[in-house]
C-alpha cells in the first residue's frame, strides 16, 4: 500500500484542505502513527483516490454514511469539505432525505441541524 500514499496525501490534502491535514499529522504519534497510515493510504489513496465516481459522487455517499451511521463529527469534516468536492446545498438535502428514509429521521434530523449551522458559519466567512 505505500505506493498508494503519495496519491492518498494528495487527495486528503484536496478534498480536506491543507490547514485540516497540516492539523491532524501534527498528532502523529507512535501509537496513531500505523493508523494514520491506514488511513492515508486506504482511505484517500485507495477509495477517494478512485476515478470510478466523482469527488462530488464520493462524497454524498461519504456524508450519507457518516449521517446514517451517527459520525457527527466526521459529517462536520465531510460537509465542510463540499467547497472543495463541488457538492451543493441541494445534493447534501437530497442526501439527507435519503438518510431519513433509510436510515432514521433523528440521525437525518441532526444531520440538517448540523449543516445549517456549518452553511451559516461558511456564509459568514465566505467561505460558501
């Protein structure tokens, strides 16, 4: 997998952007440090490296399971990183109402309550 961590750093670096990725590496430790690498090279460089779908494809499907799976904190991450993904208000709605039927109305319920106040944050500092 080690070929894979130059594209997953890349990629992590792309969709999540550099101050979120400076941040976690600078909690690098021997214990997290494999895990990191799990990570990096797995997740960003395996699956979010793919071109079988689109970043934005990617991640609507990312925040539907985080949603679904009651990952609010990742969601946050996730939703943030719709600037960089080109996911719209309107795709993570629809994602949303996926969430609700599939999933449950309060993991969806929060999920939206989450959002609203992430889009207002971004509108505030221009970052929409």
């Amino acid at each position: 997998m080690a070929d894979r961590r130059p594209a997953g750093e890349a990629t992590r670096r792309a969709v999540l952007g550099e101050a979120h990725v400076n941040k976690s590496q600078g909690t690098s430790d021997p214990f997290n440090a494999g895990f990191i690498d799990l990570i990096t090279e797995g997740a960003w460089g395996t699956v979010w490296s793919s071109d079988a779908i689109t970043k934005r494809e990617r991640s609507m499907l990312t925040l539907a399971l985080l949603a679904g799976l009651g990952n609010f904190e990742e969601f946050e991450l996730h939703l943030r990183a719709t600037v960089n993904t080109a996911a719209t208000k309107d795709d993570i709605r629809e994602v949303l109402h996926h969430v609700a039927i599939y999933a449950g109305v309060p993991r969806a319920n929060h999920a939206f309550k989450l959002a609203r106040e992430i889009y207002a944050e971004l509108e505030e500092t221009g970052d929409e």
